[in-house]
C-alpha cells in the first residue's frame, strides 16, 4: 500500500522535472561558456569542455582562418565557439534543434 500511494508523487516529480529540464540545461551551457576565457587554444577549449566538438566548420575571411565549434552540452543547448587563427575570439549559447544546429 505505500509503495502504490507514493507512485503519484513520484510521476509528479518526473513530469516537474522534465518540464523545467531545459532552463536546468540553460544555465549548464552558460556555466560552461563562463570558463572558456578569450585568448584560449584550441585545445584549451576542448580541455576546459572535456570533449571534443560535435560540428566543426573553418572557413576563410581575407585570407585568415575562422574555426567554429559546435559543443554539445545538453539535449538541448549547444556552446559555439569562434577561433580565429588558433585563438578564441568569442563565445556563444545557442539552442538546438533538429532542424537548426548550427
């Protein structure tokens, strides 16, 4: 009889969880954009995330090598890291989705 009375509140607390899960995972991409510091390497990044990126895209402006990494952090949030010549240069959260991941 105890456990079948404490199934409802625990359904409860997984539906409460679920429901907020993604401003949970907000603030866990933002936390890990927080430590990642302009001027780092490369494998700075990579060591302060502790993986390696999921998309990885270079292209050229003028002859200078932009890098752009794509960080999985979640199911939901994602950090985008811009590397110019080797350096970081800016950082940013972005949402993802099925159809718009980068």
């Amino acid at each position: 009889m105890k456990i079948a009375s404490a199934l409802p509140v625990v359904g409860l607390v997984l539906a409460l969880t679920c429901a907020f899960a993604p401003v949970a995972a907000r603030a866990g991409a933002v936390e890990v954009a927080q430590r990642i510091a302009t001027g780092d390497s490369r494998a700075e990044v990579v060591a302060k995330i502790g993986h390696e990126p999921r998309i990885v895209q270079t292209s050229r402006w003028l002859g200078i090598e932009i890098e752009e990494l794509l960080f999985n952090v979640s199911f939901t949030e994602a950090v985008v890291v811009r590397l110019v010549v080797g350096r970081t240069v800016a950082v940013e959260t972005r949402p993802l989705s099925m159809f718009n991941n980068f």
